[in-house]
C-alpha cells in the first residue's frame, strides 16, 4: 500500500499501485481486472487537485508513468510540428525531447502527462490542450486498441470526442499526436498590464471580453481579482521578438529562480494575506514583463517542484516548516464555469455570498478569471455554452481538517448550490468539486448520460473508476 496525495494537498488515499513497464503489461492487468471483477485507477503523474486518480476502497491503481516509449517527430506545416508522443510523458520530458517547441494550449506544470492532461481536458488561459491533438491511441479494458482520430466515422471518432475529460473511464490513453509551436529565434511571451481598476463596476471583465472578441493578445488573456470587490488587474500576453541586448523585466514564478519562486508560493501560502496585497503593486498599468516561451507556458512548475524541495531535509525548508509551512501548500481550489451572459450576475452572486464568509478574506491567494471560446468536447462543463464560457478559479489557503478547511468548503459549496440553481452555473469537474455528490451529480448529469453510454461499450465490466467518478455514480 502506497500513500496518494492530490496537488493542493487536500484529497488522500492509501492503495496498492500496480506499475506496468509496457502495454502489454498493462493489457494484461485490465483483463485480469475484468475477469476478477476488480476495480482499477490509472494514474498519471498526480497533479490532480481533486479525486481524479485516487482509488476507491478496496481498488487498486495502476501508474502509467512506467510505460516508456519515445516521441517521434511527424510531419509538419508553416513552421509547427506534430509529434507522437507517450501519454505518460510529462511536458517537461516532451520539450526536452524536442527543444526550440512548446504546446499551444498546454496547463501551466509541466511535470503534468499528455495523456493526464487530455484525460482532463485541460486548456490555457485562451484553450483547450485537446484543440491541438488530432489523434491517440486509447487501450480500452475490453482488450482492444482504439485508433482515435478527429472526424473519424464510428466509435473511434466518438472515444475521439469523448475521452477528453473522461479522467480515466475508457482506458488508457498510449500515445497522442499533438502540434507543437515553433519557437522563432528571439520570439519570447511579453506579459502586458491592460488595466487595473477596482473590481465593482466589473470593467476589467470587460475588458477580457473586449479582448477575446476582437482576439486580442492570442497568447494569453486573464484577470485577477483581489481580494473582496478589491482591485483587479487585466494582463494580456503575445509574442514578440527581443531586440539584441534589450533588456526586459522579469516577473516572478516567469523565471528559472525555481527554489527563490517556490519559497515566494510558500511564503503566499502560508501567510496570503500579505502576498495578496502586494501583487496590484507589481501590476501597474502599462508594464510589461518578458519571459522565454517555455517558462511563460509553464509558470506553475516551481509550484510542480515545491513538494520536493519543502518536504526535503535541507536547512531553508526545514526552518519554513518550522515556521508552519505546509509542504503541500494546502488550499482549497474550485473554478465555477459560466456562461458569457451571466458573468456580471454570476460575480456579484459570488461576492454577496463571500460576504458572509469575510473571514476568508484572508485566505485568498488567487481568484483569476480567463474567457474560453465555444467548446466541443462534450465531456466538458463548458459544452453547450454556444458563447464559450468565463472561468472562475480560486484558490483559498487552509490547513488540511483544521476549520480552514471546512469554511472553506462551506463557502464554496454555498457558491456552487446558489450559482447553479440561480444561474446555472456548474463546478468544473478538473478541480476540487466542494459540493454534495447529489448536486454534483444534477449538474453533470449530460456528462454522465454520454460517458455511461460510450463505457457500457468499452469497459462492459465497469473496472475503471476513482473517487470522482463514483461521486458521479460511475465505475
Ligand atoms: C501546477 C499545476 C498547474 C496546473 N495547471 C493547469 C492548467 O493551467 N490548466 C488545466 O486545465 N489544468 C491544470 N492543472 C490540472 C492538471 O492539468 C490536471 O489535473 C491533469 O489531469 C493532471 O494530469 P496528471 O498527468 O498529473 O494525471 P493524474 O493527476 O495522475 O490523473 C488525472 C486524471 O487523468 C487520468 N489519466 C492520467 N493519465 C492517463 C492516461 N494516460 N490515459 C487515460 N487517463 C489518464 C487519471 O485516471 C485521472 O482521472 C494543473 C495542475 C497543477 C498541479
């Protein structure tokens, strides 16, 4: 038995993980399961926040990042590449295997799997991972091998469609061929401050909005409120060549200070209130920042790292334990989807219930908002939003089963009942989902019609389910 603990630290299981070196390893496990009746969970690299990769009771999970396999260069248009590349890959070993390349709408860790991170159905701040992906191949537990494939007639054009966000229902995802971005020499992420104003009003959302329509800074667009109706701040990011010798500003978690930026979150973690307050100050209108393309993508990878280094014996960490860093960095994290025409009612909805959790306040460390176009993955909370869909995500720092922890909660599952009995507004299933299972349910409830339907053909046993998926009465 092995201990599992999801990023953000609050979700935990203990388990016996199996860990195939190969596909065939891996095949044969999902038979056995199905002739056994046992119930299995893949798992990826862990940097789920929820209960995505943690087994039930009595399951076992299963980690993919053994499987191996190389990534190979497919051919490619207008200066951008397709590769092929192992699903249990991290972004990290995907760039390295290909320098001068980075994913067009990758998350932002980039220890996180390909095949994790489609499973999930994860996007930027502009879209979705999957936009970029036009095949994969998918290990189902009936035995077979599915050769997925965008526009493909059949099932496996529907498992194309459908595994994203499927979090590891359907099987295994082998390889996936993805477009990657050509670095031009000198192209570098310029990181604009559009605007920073106070929150009520709500001008800097629409100010996104303005931005998304016109497709303004394609690189990157988002805002982040600051504490309740605080200030808020609009950044914009594009591409841009550096002049030789021309020297740019830095901006912190943009660069490689890994350890300098993982004691910065800790720092945030431990004591919010103060790193809140700060960050409109380093936002000032009009500033622009630079970082090189890999980084920009991949600004929360100290925050990948900061397990490693804070749990570690070295001297620093162990005097920020000492002075109650939580190695895990607990918090709270939930992103509500919204519907382009509730945002405004949706915001003054979400402040009028923090109002009755003030305390909180000072436990924000980040409430950002990013603008998503139409999206086509039915496994999605955004699907069937005909205008796309604005994202709120917030984090909230707690001490795990302290009473942190349970306002948090609290104020969130008051948010989530409120927000989608009023406004329709769903939980977005990537997250931590701090809502009864019987709402979670109802509100997902297209998702788990279409993911129910296509399991039934794939794994008829049933053997691939987590957490999350029997609160969704899956697996
Ligand atoms: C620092 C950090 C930054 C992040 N940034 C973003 C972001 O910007 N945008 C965003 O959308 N998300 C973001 N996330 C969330 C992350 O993208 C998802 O949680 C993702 O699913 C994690 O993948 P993983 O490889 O860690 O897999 P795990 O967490 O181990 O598993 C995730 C799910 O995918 C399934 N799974 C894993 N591998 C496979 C596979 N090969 N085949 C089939 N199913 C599989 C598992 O069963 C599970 O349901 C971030 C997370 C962290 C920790």
């Amino acid at each position: 038995m092995v201990s599992l603990r999801a990023a953000g630290g609050l979700c935990a299981a203990r388990a016996t993980v199996l860990r195939p070196s190969s596909t065939d390893e891996l095949a044969t496990l999902l038979a056995d399961a199905c002739r056994a009746g046992k119930k299995l969970t893949l798992i990826g690299s862990q940097r789920s926040f929820g209960e995505h990769f943690l087994p039930v009771a009595g399951a076992r999970g299963v980690a993919l990042t053994g499987l191996g396999g190389d990534v190979t260069p497919l051919e490619g248009a207008d200066g951008d590449a397709w590769v092929r590349v192992p699903g249990a890959f991290s972004f990290e070993a995907l760039c390295r295997a290909l320098p001068g390349y980075v994913p067009f709408h990758p998350p932002t860790g980039d220890r996180i799997s390909v095949g994790g991170a489609l499973a999930a159905c994860s996007h930027d701040a502009v879209d979705f991972l999957a936009t970029d992906v036009r095949a994969f191949r998918l290990l189902a537990p009936n035995g077979r091998v599915y050769a997925c494939a965008r526009g493909k007639p059949g099932l496996e054009g529907e498992l194309f469609e459908l595994v994203p966000g499927s979090f590891g229902a359907l099987g295994a995802i082998l390889d996936v061929e993805l477009r990657l971005r050509r670095i031009a020499p000198g192209e570098c992420a310029e990181v604009r401050v559009l605007e920073r104003c106070p929150t009520p009003g709500y001008a800097v959302v629409e100010r996104l909005e303005q931005c998304y329509q016109a497709k303004e800074y394609p690189l990157g667009r988002g805002l982040f409120l600051f504490g309740r109706r605080g200030p808020s701040v609009l950044l914009g990011d594009r591409i841009v060549v550096a002049r030789p010798g021309e020297r740019a500003r830095p901006l912190l978690l943009l660069d490689d200070a890994t350890e300098r930026n993982i004691v910065a979150q800790a720092l945030a973690n431990r004591w919010p209130l103060p790193a809140h307050r700060l960050q409109p100050f380093v936002f000032k209108p009009d500033r622009r920042f630079r970082a090189d393309l890999y980084a920009f993508s991949f600004y929360q990878r100290s925050y990948d790292r900061a397990y490693t280094y804070l749990s570690s014996a070295r001297a620093f960490p162990r005097v920020l334990r000492a002075l109650g860093v939580d190695p895990w960095l607990g918090v709270c994290h939930q992103t509500w989807v919204i519907p382009v025409a509730e945002r405004r009612a949706f915001l003054d909805l979400y402040f009028e219930v923090f109002d009755e959790f003030v305390d909180l306040e000072s436990r924000i460390e980040q409430q950002d908002m990013i603008r998503l176009p139409p999206c086509p993955w039915p496994l999605h909370g955004a699907y069937g939003m005909p205008d796309g869909a604005f994202l709120l995500t917030v984090s909230l720092s707690v001490q795990r089963g302290q009473d942190s922890e349970q306002r948090a909660r609290a104020f969130f599952a008051e948010v989530s009942r409120r927000a989608y009995a009023e406004r329709g507004v769903p939980v977005l299933l990537l997250k931590q989902a701090h809502v009864d299972d019987a709402l979670l349910r109802s509100m997902h409830h297209g998702y788990i019609e279409r993911l129910t339907r296509v399991k039934a053909e794939v794994d008829p046993k049933g053997v691939l389910g987590s957490r999350l998926l029997t609160r969704l009465g899956i697996g």
